[in-house]
C-alpha cells in the first residue's frame, strides 16, 4: 500500500520549507561573518561562548564591529609613515612604514580575520629590533583601508600583491619578505600562487589548510555536529564573496611556492590543527623551515614566546643571504 498523495505532497513541501530555511540561515550568518558592522559588541570566540551564547550566534549569527586601529607604531616608540595606494580593484589600501636606519630587508605584514594592522605592532617591534623595515598593510575593510567586508582571503591577495607592487616606490630594498598571520598567510599564499609578484621569502603563520576545513573545526569548538552547516557556510560564503569557497584551499597554494618559507604552528591549535599545518607544509617545495610553539594555540607566537619567535625569523632572515 502507498503513501497517500496528501500526506507525499506534504513531506514535500516540508522538505523544500526545510532546504530553503536552512540555506537562509546560512546565508544570514555568511553574511554577518563577512560584512562588518559600524558598531555593536564583538561576538566572544566559539571555543569561549557560553550554551545561550552559542543558541544566539546560531540564530542571529555573530557581531563583528570594524576592525579599527587604536594604536599606531609612535605607542612602540617607532618613527613611522602612512601610505595610501589602490588596490586592483581601485580601493585604497592604507599602510604604516617603520623605517630602520641601516635596514636588512622590509617585511610586507598583513594580519588575520577580523584584524587591523595595528594587532601586529607587537611583532613589527622586533622585526625592526632584528634590523628590519616593517611594512604593515590594513585589507580592504579594515582600519584605515576602504571597504567594509572581507573575502577570508581570496580577494585580500590583491592587497598582497598591490603592497608588494607599491613598496619599492619608498625603498632600494634588496629583499622584500612577506610575512602573513592566519588568513593573512593565506591571502600572501594566493597572491604568490596568482602571480607575477615574486618575494624573497615568506613567513607564515598558522594559515588553515582549507576553508571547508577551518570552518568544519569551529563547529567542533562549539560542540556542535559540522555537516551540512558547514558545507553551506562555505557554499554562500563564495557566492557573496564572488569566488568558489571549496576551491579556496592554501593546501593548493602551496605547491606554488618558490621561494624559501619560514612556517609555524601552534601545539594546542584547535583553529587549524598540527596535522592540517603539517598537511600545507608538506606540500611546499624548496627550502623550508617548521617551528612549532609548544602549548600555543590560535594566538601571536610571538607574544607568547618572543625569544623563540625572534630567532626563528632572525635565522630565517639570514639564510636569505647564505
């Protein structure tokens, strides 16, 4: 005996009720994570949200104010200047420049999801102690660069690739180093896969492997099943950033890479765990270099561990002239 037509066409309608709610759902929450907002309180980490923390940020999707910069080099007592360039698509791009007296190279910084530049004056200090030029871009959405929205690194590679373009117009710089801080590493690994820009060398830091991946992992943070929230996230994601999100993958970047890597890691990362770092390191060739920070999670090594940070990039820096 078959299921009555009334009752087929009923679980239908539920099912396509179902598809088109849940697809909603993750194109709100896309688009709270990938738009800035002009104010509000900044959604706490998932790994930190209590249970009625995590039951809001599933129904009304995060907060994320505009990463502003509320500190600039002079609060390091660095002399600096602020650039100002377009980027391929016409926004401008603003930019510190910390100049050393007697400097070795400069390094292109550019920072992590959510992040202006001034979140790496820690480690522009000791770039500039080590006898170096920092060069620190904001992406487009933050601080003081155009825009209000990121791409989790796709289009942010055009910012990569105009810095590295507009640098030689302030500097003689024998090297020109890029150094990238999570989605910042993964938007430094698009743009020398991308082309032509060709750097001396990259520092990278924690970059997750894939955005299918580093998506799945917050879920588990959250304590919460990733399939098949995740795959939509990631779906969305790419339609309203313009770009494929499953082919968003800096385990793909990195075969491209040709030219010496400084690449670390932390221990307890539960963001993008060892074995996903490991999994993209494997897959560099040529000269490369893997620094693990022991009991570090999804933080800066180098406040963590400033010694071990600075002698890994010190020796690094050196072996670009061996």
């Amino acid at each position: 005996m078959g299921v009555p037509l009334g009752r087929v066409g009923w679980i239908t309608g539920l099912l396509v009720f179902a598809f088109i709610g849940i697809n909603r759902w993750a194109y709100v929450q896309v688009e709270a994570m990938t738009h800035f907002s002009t104010g509000g309180t900044k959604t706490a980490p998932p790994e930190k949200l209590s249970l009625a923390g995590k039951i809001k940020v599933l129904f009304t999707g995060v907060t994320f104010p505009r990463p502003e910069n509320r500190q600039t080099p002079g609060d390091f007592q660095l002399s600096f200047r602020t650039f100002k360039y377009p980027s391929a698509d016409t926004q401008i791009l603003e930019a510190w420049s910390i100049f050393h007296p007697e400097p070795r190279c400069v390094v292109l910084m550019f920072a992590g999801y959510g992040a202006s530049k001034a979140s790496l004056l820690p480690e522009a200090k000791r770039l500039y102690d080590l006898g170096l030029d920092p060069f620190l871009t904001d992406f487009q959405g933050t601080g003081g660069s155009d825009g209000d929205r990121t791409t989790l690194g796709f289009r942010e590679a055009e910012d990569v690739a105009a810095s590295f373009a507009f640098v030689p117009q302030i500097g003689p710089y024998k090297w020109r180093v890029l150094y990238g801080n999570s989605m910042g590493a993964v938007a430094v690994m698009k743009a020398v896969r991308d082309g032509p820009l060709k750097p001396d060398g990259l520092i990278l830091e924690c970059p997750f492997d894939s955005l299918l991946h580093t998506v799945e992992n917050r879920f588990r943070l959250m304590g919460l099943p990733s399939f098949p929230a995740a795959e939509l996230l990631v779906f969305w994601g790419g339609v309203q950033g313009g770009f494929n999100g499953f082919k968003h993958n800096p385990m793909d970047y990195a075969a491209s890479l040709d030219c010496p890597v400084l690449y670390m890691s932390g221990e307890k990362d539960e963001r993008v765990t060892v074995e996903q770092s490991k999994a993209v390191f494997d897959r560099i060739p040529g000269t490369k270099r893997f620094v693990l920070f022991e009991g570090a999670g999804h933080q800066s090594y180098a406040a963590l561990d400033g010694d071990k940070w600075g002698q890994s990039v010190q020796g690094f820096i050196q072996s670009l002239s061996d």
